[in-house]
C-alpha cells in the first residue's frame, strides 16, 4: 500500500495537482481537522520497504451513516478536494462509490444549512473516485492481483518451506490453516506452489465422502513415493463442506490422526501472513496502480463512471467499480447456491487457470494404457530458481498422459553423448520439488554448450533412446539452441521432432516472453539487499549507493529493482546515456541532499556500456560529490541467482510445465505419420511465454526477427514503458509519455456474465 501512497503522492505533484493525506482513512475524512494534510515528496521517503500503511486504516460506522458521509463531504470542500483516491477492499470501494453518487445530494444539504456557501459547491460540484484494491485475499473480482497478495504467499511459503524441512525429518502430516475467508486464492496458489497433496477452498467443497478419498490420497503418497516422508494439507480459513459446514485444520488434524494414525500438526498462520516487507511484485504493482490511478483521476469527467485500476497480465486496466464488486457479489451468490463451478470461473481466468493446474498435478494417476511416448526434458544455460517447479509439473504431467519422461544430463552436450536417464516410474523424480534449492537434484546441469556442432549426435541419441518431443528449459541458450535444432530439420529427419522452449533466466530475455522464470526470485533478492544497503546508512549522513545488478544486456532488473527499492537511477543499455546524463544524476543528488532525504541509490546494469563501468561510475559520484556526499559501491554477482524460488516463480514454472506438455501431447498426434512422429511446420518448434494477458506459444523460427542476436535480448520490450515513471518517482523533469493509456473495460461483457 505504501509503494501505492508513495506514486500517487508524486505523480499527482508532477502533475502539478495540490495532493493530500487522509490519516485513518474515512474514519480521518470524516473527523476532518489535522486527519487531512498536505503530503509531500519528501513526506513518502523511505517507506517503500514498510509493510501495512504509513497513512493508517480504520473501519468507519460513522461513513456508513449519511450524516457521516455529509461531514466527510463538508471537510473535501472546505480544502478544495474533488479527486479522492481510495485504496482498499470491495467494502471501502463500494462506500467510495456511494459517496459520490450522492454527492450532489450531500452539497445541497450542506449549503441549506450554511456549512458552504454557493460558490464553493460550484467550485467542487463534482467527485471523481479511482479506487486500488488493496486485499491480501485477492478476492476482488476484476484484477489477476491485488496490492499485498504476492507479500503475503512470500510470508506463507517462508512459513511451509521451514514447516516441511523439518517434517521431513519425523514423517508427518502437516495442516497448514492460510487466510482467505470467502476467496481461496492464497490456500490455492500456496498448493501450488509447494506440491500439497490436498487442498480445501471456499470455491470448491470437496465431494461428499471426501473424509475417506482424503485419508486414501495420503496412504497412497507415502506408499508410492519412495523416500518421501512428508504430507501436506492447505486449508483455507473459509473452507466449507457442499452443505456449508466449516471444515478447519483442527477437524482435518483429527480425521487425519484419528483414521490413520499419523503424526499430525496443525498451524494456523493468522495475522503473519499480513506483516512484513512487501515483495518486489506488490512495490511494482502499487506504484504502477498509484501512477495509473492520478492519470485516470486527471482525465475523469462528470459523466466518467467510478474505475478501480487492475492488473491483467501484465497490464493495467480501468474497470467499472460497481461491475467488479457486483461480480464479487456473485461470486459469493454462486457459493451459496451450490454453483461452484461457476464460483471458479466468476473469480477470473487467474484463478481458473491456477485451479485446472492444481487438479491436474495433485492426484496423479498413472494410465493402464502407455502412449509408448519418450518426451525428453533437459536444462540449459545458467540455473535460477523456479526450474524444478517447470521440470516436477512437466513430469507428473507427462506420467497422466502416459508418456515416459526422460532426464538429459549435461544440456545439449548431455544430449550428443548419450546421458538419458529412463523414467518408468515418477519416484525418480520425487526429489525434484519447489522447495529445494534452484540447482535439479538429478543434475539435469546447464551446460552453455550449443548444439550446432553437435547436430549428428544429438539425432543419433534422439534415434538410440526413441525420443518423440523434447522440452528445453533455459534462458538465451535455450532459445538459440531451440533454433540451431529447427535449422537441423533440413539434414537429419530425427530432429523433425515437436519441442518447445520454456523461458528460465534471471535476465528475463528470452524473446517471446514478458517473463521467465527465476526473473522475479532475483529481482526479489535485488530489491532485498538494496533495502538493507540503504539502512546500513541509517546513521551517517549523506551517503550514495552505486549497486551493479546482473542480466547481461537486458536492462529487466536494474529497471524494475530501480521501481521496487526507489532507486534515483538505473543505467542500463536499451536506454543509452553520456557523460551528460551522469553529471544531471550527480546535480539532481547534490539537491537531493538539501533536503530531509540524506540517502541515494543507483543501480548499474552489469553490461550497460563498456566504458561507464560500476568503478568509473563510483569515481565520478565520489569525486563530484565531495563536501556533500560520500559513495559506497556493491556488486551484487551470483547471489541474484540463488536462494529459494518465490511464490511467482513456483507458480508460473508450475503452470508452464504442465502447459507445454499438454500442448506436446497434441502436436504429437498432429504430427503421427505412418506410425511415426514428423514435424517439421514451424509451428512444431515453440516458445511457451506469457504475452500480455495470457500464455502462448509461438514458433521459434517467427521469433528471430525479433531479437537482437548480438546483444541477446528481444528488440522490443514492455517494461521500457515503465522507465518514465522510474525518473518521475525520483523527481526528475521529464515528460511522461501517456499515449499508451488504460482504456476502461467492462468486467461484465468480458465475462458473458450480463
């Protein structure tokens, strides 16, 4: 929320807007007085690293009343305010949307009883309102996220990472009772993300008799999986059985001990899952929801409906207030009338997408019936954390078709040499789970090799193991060596084989995707590390960081770590500068220190020119700024490619996993010819990669013209657009380019749900 504060505040100061607090939310609008004030740049310094926010929240009994609501409107006209920006849930939004629908009605009143004159009611005859919906739930219908979920799975998944370790060691049943009262999205995607053997959701009961079918499932987890010793149960607080009755950890605890005799534990989390640093992800969202929320206020007009600014994709959209929260509502109807499936679809494509995944991985059945399919599934290029959430659903995936799931060791120089491992059984893969370290237990290691000199091997060894699709998983490498594959078609027919490419590399530059995985555990580690290097300067005066962040030449992270830490700059390539630029950075810090704000960061894109290194950077500053500020420098290296993967990054491997089979298993009987495979359609060979709103796969052979070989980065990319608001944010003098504005939609009509 605060990140979400923090933009509003200075883009409506950029703006040239008069831009006020409201302390203690309509509880302070309402009581007026010093509730109100004026904010500043300076009064938003420092707070992105804060959980909660600065401002204060409190529920209101007095704006629910209209003699509430006239004092709140009495206070806005007195100070002149016509554009109030509401962060919150569906109630706080709804009661905004109120508010101004009789705002007309509450200024007649005030001017019958003398509290304004005439000429102030003119003055502010109409409120404009833009909400941001700020819910650790997600239970807002209408956006992919809302402001706080992200920071909340990252708080449950330290929690069940730490949980299953040491389960691990005592073989037990372990219940983990998450929030989300009416929406089960945090217990979903936390199923997800760690491979829980059940899950309870508000959305969808579990059938009649699920007492037995649960206690089944969990004997049959440790019976097949060798070497495992661990159940997981994720239960929503909300939880419900199909007649309505609560359904809590304590009650899966008994059944579970009781029935079957296990050691089990229970763990409600509570309030945990609200505190905290917010994530990188949630910094990002909010300022990108506070910048596009001052544009929306700015171009309002009396006739403009009421908007909440969402997240669809990775875009920002407008939508109609009173649609999302009607279809919030019905989302609630659905539930109580027993129309669960619908209840799923209600809550949006996100949320259905994670749910479809979740069944399809959960209880995995091998078929009587093999297909006789060999997919192969190997690593290249450097590691990063979410791989073993892309290799673990491809393979359980793989096991529900039917197909053999193959392990290349060694890349595409594994591949030439032979060094397959045969999966008749997914136990060999049980090690292969989201919470262990980023690095594959079966040593499925990233060589860089590529495969072009390697070509007739690798179609002798795609021959000798009888390899029908393979999935490659990596960054820049993968993409190249995908293509070098597809050029191989021309001279050995073995190759004329189905494979898709999954984007995996901190550096996120993998042309065809706005994302790859690992992207965001990295960016969380940047953003991290610049939190504590700005408090070690907690006590000193005036003191400038100059951190250097991977990513070759793709400028993703030093950018969106600029966004998430408050970064005063982040020199990257794709956005070339001089000695001019750096003197106007050194200038704006010299005036930066004039004023209550003692501290500066710049961030420093490893490749982002040759001569502008990180040290002559660090020169510069330390020379320009003496008698005024003293620099430090870090270069932050491998440490942005390790740790444990996020809740993001777990997810979308997931999800980009069990996607690519699924589409291998239909290109193969597309491509079954005489009995045998045969590909060799450009649409054979793709990139699975999320584009703006959804995940696609688009040939490879399509995808060259749009990349850079020589730098190894896509030629266009989405986040540049982002850059303005990077330099806003920091207070320098630039135009914002608006042209690209979010158009407002209808929730309503996109869903067929009239």
């Amino acid at each position: 929320m605060n990140a979400a504060v923090r933009a509003t505040v200075r883009v409506g100061l950029y703006t040239g807007a008069k831009v006020f607090f409201v302390h203690e939310g309509y509880q302070g609008l309402v009581d007026g007085g010093d509730n109100i004030r004026p904010a500043s740049w300076e009064s938003v310094s420092m707070m992105l690293q804060l959980g909660g926010t600065v401002i204060g929240s409190a529920r209101c009994q007095d704006f629910r009343t209209k003699e509430g609501r006239t004092k709140a409107a009495c206070n806005l006209v007195k100070l002149g305010i016509t554009n109030l920006c509401v962060i919150g849930g569906d109630g706080s939004l709804t009661g905004a949307n109120q508010f101004r629908s009789e705002w007309g009605e509450l200024l007649a009143d005030l001017v019958k009883a003398g509290k304004i004159t005439v000429d102030e009611a003119k003055r502010s005859s109409h409120l404009n309102i833009v909400g941001m919906v700020g819910s650790i739930d997600n239970d807002f219908c209408g956006t992919d996220m809302t402001i706080g979920t992200d920071s909340a799975l990252h708080r449950i998944i330290e929690v069940v990472d730490a949980i299953t370790t040491t389960a691990q060691s005592h073989q037990r049943t372990f219940i983990l009772e998450v929030m989300g009262r009416h929406c089960g999205y945090l217990a979903l995607v936390t199923a997800l993300a760690c491979g829980a053997d059940w899950v309870f959701i508000p959305e969808m009961p579990p059938e009649e008799h699920w007492e037995e079918h649960l206690c089944r499932r969990l004997m049959e987890v440790l019976a097949s999986h060798k070497g495992s010793r661990l159940n997981v149960i994720i239960v929503a607080e909300g939880a419900m059985d199909r007649h309505g009755k609560p359904i809590s950890s304590d009650m899966v605890k008994n059944l579970v001990s009781k029935k079957l005799g296990y050691d089990t534990r229970a763990t409600i989390l509570g309030h945990v899952q609200r505190g905290g640093t917010p994530s990188a992800f949630d910094r990002i969202l909010g300022s990108r929801m506070g910048v596009e929320a001052v544009m929306a206020l700015l171009e309002a007009t009396p006739d403009t409906p009421a908007c909440v600014v969402s997240l669809s994709g990775n875009m920002a959209v407008r939508l109609p207030l009173m649609e999302c929260v009607q279809v919030t509502k019905d989302v609630t109807k659905a539930m109580a009338e027993g129309r669960f499936d619908d209840a799923i679809k209600l809550r949006g494509k996100s949320f259905e997408n994670n749910w479809s995944t979740y069944r399809l991985l959960a209880h995995v059945h091998p078929p009587e019936a093999k297909s006789n399919i060999n997919i192969a599934i190997l690593n290249v290029g450097a590691p990063c954390a979410g791989m073993n959430a892309a290799v673990r659903a491809a393979v359980r995936i793989g096991i529900t078709q039917g197909h053999h799931m193959l392990a290349v060791h060694d890349g595409f120089e594994g591949l030439a040499c032979g060094l397959v491992m045969r999966s008749p059984h997914r136990d060999i893969f049980i090690q292969i789970d989201m919470y262990v370290s980023l690095i594959f237990c079966l040593s499925l290691s990233g060589f860089r090799t590529l495969p072009a000199n390697l070509i007739e091997e690798i179609s002798l060894s795609i021959a000798k193991f009888n390899i029908h699709a393979l999935i490659i998983i990596g960054g820049f490498e993968a993409f190249v060596g995908g293509l070098e594959l597809v050029t191989g078609r021309e001279k050995y027919e073995e190759l004329c084989i189905p494979l898709v490419v999954i984007p995996a590399t901190v550096s996120n530059n993998v042309p065809g995707s706005d994302f790859s995985i690992g992207a965001d555990t990295a960016l969380n580690t940047i953003t991290m590390t610049c939190d504590r290097i700005k408090q070690s300067a907690a006590g000193t005066k005036r003191r400038v960081f100059i951190v250097e962040t991977m990513g070759g030449y793709c400028g993703y992270l030093a950018t969106m770590a600029g966004l998430s830490s408050g970064a005063d700059a982040a020199y990257i390539f794709e956005d070339s500068f001089n000695i001019h630029d750096l003197e106007i950075n050194v200038e704006h810090l010299v005036e930066k220190m004039k004023t209550t704000v003692k501290r500066g960061l710049i961030l420093r894109n490893e490749k982002c020119n040759a001569n502008y290194t990180t040290d002559f950077i660090f020169n510069l500053y330390s020379e320009e700024g003496k008698g005024v500020f003293d620099c430090r420098k870090n270069v932050l290296g491998h440490m942005q490619q390790g740790g444990t993967p996020s809740p993001f990054d777990r997810n979308f491997g997931t999800k980009m996993g069990a996607k690519s089979v699924l589409w291998l298993t239909e290109k193969l009987k597309e491509c079954y010819r005489h009995g045998r495979i045969f590909a060799n359609t450009p649409d054979s060979a793709c990139v699975l990669g999320m584009r703006k709103r959804a995940l696609v796969f688009q040939p490879l052979a399509e995808l060259k013209e749009e990349t850079d070989f020589e730098h190894r980065i896509p030629k266009t990319q989405w986040w540049l657009k982002l850059r303005p608001i990077l330099k806003i944010l920091a207070k320098y003098k630039i135009n914002l380019d608006t042209s690209e504005k979010a158009s407002l939609e209808h929730i309503i009509k996109k869903k067929g749900l009239v």
